[in-house]
C-alpha cells in the first residue's frame, strides 16, 4: 500500500505493477537485475510509456527477463496479446521450449506464413512475417490494434534501420506498447535503437555481468600467422589448383577465405587449435567461427585431419553447425547440452553468433574477420 501510494499507481495500475512473478515451484527466481529490468518495465508500462529499451549483455538471461515481464502483464490482464519476435528460427524453439514452457497451449511459433488468430502469444521469425512481396507480409492479415504488446529480441538488427522491413512490422502495430531487447545497441548515422525506443530504462553491461560472476571471464590468446600479417603475393604467372591465373596483388586478411583461399592457411589454423587443446583439454566444447558455409565444411575437415584417432573413436567429435547443414543443425542440441560429451567442436559461420545458449563452451576459435564490434560482443 505504501508503494502505491508513493508511485500515485491508479486501482489499475497497481493491478499490473504489484502482480507476482511466475514459480515453478522449483526455487529459480530472477537474478537481482533481472528484477531492476523487470520491475522498471512494468512499472513504466503501468504509466503508460509505450517504447521501452533494455540492454543486457549476452548471456544474463534477456529471455528469461522478458517472460517475466509478459508473464506479469499478461497474468494481471493489462496485456492480453503479445508478438514476441526473433531473427533465427533456433531462437524462436529454444525460446519455446525453455524460458516460454508455461505459456503452454495459450502461445503458438508461427510457421508456413499461416495465420491462426485464436492464440494469445505468438513466437514469430521476422522473416516469416515479412517479404519482398506485398503478399508476403503476413503480419497484415493481423488488425492494426491485434497486438497490445510486441518484444523485439537483438533489436540492434533490423528494427533500428527506418527503411528495414522489420521496422513496418513495428510501425504498422504502433499503437502496441513495444519493449526492444538488445546486447549491443546500435547507434549510427543511419542506425538508431535510442531514436526509435528511446533512452535504455536499463542497461546491465559486460563488464559488470563478469564483475558478478554471472558470466565468464575470458583470457585472450593471439596467434599471428605470418600470411595474416605480411599479407601475400602470388608469383608472377602464378596458377591456382584448378590452373586459373591468379589476379596479381597483394592480398591479406580481408579477403582469406573470401576471394582468395590459402588451404595451407586453414590446416595450420587446426594445427594450432588443436595444439590448444592438447595443452588443456581435447573435449573442451568449442566454437570456431568461419567466414562463411565453405570455409566453415574446410575447417571441419582440417579439424578432422588434425585429430585423427579422437575422430576415427567418435564421428561427431568435429561437426560443421551451419544454416544449410540439416544433420549438423540437429546436432546442435546436443552440442549445447551439458549432459551430451559430443560433439566436442562445432565449426559454423552466422548460426550461432547470437543468443544459442552453448553453457559449457570453454572455447572459442575466430577463425574470421570480423568488422563489427557488436557482432564480436556477441560472440
């Protein structure tokens, strides 16, 4: 009572702001600022603001945080249908089957482009609700006023763009209150998280996730190999393996693995990989990051042939988790499982850069360059 009346919450108000957060009965709660995040949003979407923007770092449970709040307005009735959307379809099952469970029949993933209004929350794939073509944007079937609430997970994606198509999906359910969830912010001359959503209602960082212990600290190794660093020249009139001459200039790390292909490159980035682990551990789980689909099946293979008795006892001690790989997809639950010792290494290239919840990964291999200081945060 004294809350309420120190926040001047309306009978209405109060409803939402004091309604409790979802038990398990197991014991599991929200970390100290997976509360700040929560209460500070339905406290504000209790005051009626309707652009909301939470920025916690990779790792500290965004998802997690945003059932409890959709568990609260949804329970207390201020929010009664809710768009949650994602831009990988493994966010979206994980999200499913993990953090959303109790939502249970009420929620549905929206598949096949087909519409069923009878649900209350819906996991959506931006893709899935938006195209080129006008009769591919599905989420027009929907009324304008359909939503009362939509979440916008790794907002720093596509909605911070005007012209994105995601955006039209948030202007076109403008009259929703709309929460965007992000790691890394993107603030640009042409990309703004801020304009759109306004200032972070609260921002729990890297650095301060390590201070807490929630994530881990990390230890850098940097390995220079000599072509990285000089660069490399083909002789002159020199062939490739398939005898096309080779375009005389000086090439380096912008274009390895992209326009020019050094395999000797690749099998001494397994070399001293695999070197690693022999100094630790050779079933430490680890990730290494190719520039793209090819690079990522050659670094397979490079693994492979650099670990050959460990591959010859377990053939998917090296797997390749990639977007066009169906068996290598389904093992990535398995990759992320505790419980499961195999596979040991995963070599992809976009699949897992964001949010796959890989808890015993002790290390990770970037064996691409990357440009963007987001996409390394959320590596």
């Amino acid at each position: 009572a004294r809350l309420c009346a120190a926040k001047s919450y309306s009978p209405d108000q109060e409803s939402v702001a004091t309604w409790d957060y979802y038990d398990d009965g197991s014991g599991k709660s929200p970390r100290y600022y997976q509360l700040i995040a929560i209460n500070r949003t339905v406290d504000a979407i209790a005051r009626s603001e309707n652009r909301i923007l939470l920025v916690m770092a990779t790792g500290t449970g965004k998802t997690y945080t945003a059932f409890q709040i959709i568990w609260r307005l949804w329970k207390s009735g201020a929010k009664k249908r809710i768009l949650f959307l994602v831009d990988r379809n493994i966010l979206a099952d994980q999200t499913k089957t993990n953090d959303f469970k109790p939502f249970g029949q009420a929620m549905t993933k929206g598949t096949n482009r087909t519409v069923d209004k009878s649900f209350e929350i819906y996991l959506c794939l931006y893709q899935a609700v938006t195209g080129t073509e006008e009769e591919d944007n599905i989420y027009k079937q929907f009324s304008k006023d359909f939503f009362d609430l939509v979440i916008v997970d790794e907002c720093h994606r596509g909605s911070a763009a005007d012209d994105a198509r995601w955006r039209q999906v948030l202007e076109y359910f403008s009259s929703a209150t709309q929460i965007g969830l992000t790691a890394t912010p993107k603030e640009t001359k042409d990309v703004s998280n801020i304009e759109y959503f306004g200032d972070p209602i609260y921002t729990y960082s890297l650095r301060q996730g390590i201070n807490d212990g929630f994530l881990a600290p990390y230890k850098v190794v940097r390995i220079g190999l000599d072509k990285d660093l000089d660069g490399w020249r083909p002789e002159d009139g020199q062939r490739d393996k398939y005898g096309q001459l080779i375009e005389d200039r000086e090439y380096n790390d912008r274009d390895y693995d992209r326009n020019l292909i050094l395999e000797k490159r690749t099998t001494v980035v397994a070399a001293k990989v695999t070197e690693f682990l022999k100094a630790t551990d050779r079933f430490s789980k680890t990730i290494i990051f190719c520039e793209n689909i090819d690079h990522a099946e050659r670094m397979r293979q490079a693994m492979l042939n650099a670990n050959p008795a460990l591959a010859a006892d377990n053939s998917k001690y090296v797997v390749r988790i990639t977007g066009d790989n169906s068996e290598g997809k389904a093992q990535l639950d398995n990759f992320i499982d505790p419980e499961k010792p195999f596979p040991v290494i995963a070599t992809t290239s976009q699949l897992m850069s964001t949010g796959v919840d890989a808890q015993t990964c002790k290390l990770i291999v970037l064996g691409k360059r990357i440009g963007s200081i987001t996409e390394h945060k959320q590596i």
